[in-house]
C-alpha cells in the first residue's frame, strides 16, 4: 500500500495557544542574553588587559575565562 510522502507530526500545542508576551522564536529571555554579553564583554576586556601586560597567551585566556565565570554571577545578581 503506497501512502504517500510522510508528514512531519506536529508538535502538541505547537502554535495553538501562544502565551502571551512571549515571541516562541526567541530561545533565550533578552535578561539571559543581556548578562551573557556582559560577562563576555568583561572577559574579553580582563584577557586583553592580562595579554597587554606580557602575560603568556594561555594564561590570559585563563583569566578572561575566569572573569567571564564570576562577571556572570555578578551581573545576573545586581540585574533583577
């Protein structure tokens, strides 16, 4: 028996009852995003200060990691 092309399933309640406010393309809250770019933001600027100050390369990338880490806790306490 020749059914034809199978069809995606959909997914439950995909498109149904869209709550309110909320745009179900976005992944991320723009609260989550904003901190993220932050704390890479801080990072990026405490590795670059740390490899401008002869710090070996792996180093600095490890201090930028680190700024990153503790810039994420810090941002997403003093943002509410």
């Amino acid at each position: 028996m020749d059914q034809g092309p199978l069809q995606p399933r959909e997914r439950p309640n995909e498109g149904s009852f869209p709550m309110p406010g909320r745009n179900p393309k976005i992944r991320l809250p723009i609260r989550t995003m904003f901190i993220l770019l932050l704390a890479l933001l801080a990072g990026a600027v405490a590795g670059t200060l740390a490899w401008a100050a002869k710090t070996p390369v792996p180093q600095a990338a490890l201090v930028g990691l680190g700024v990153t880490a503790l810039a994420i806790s810090y941002f997403d306490k003093i943002i509410e």
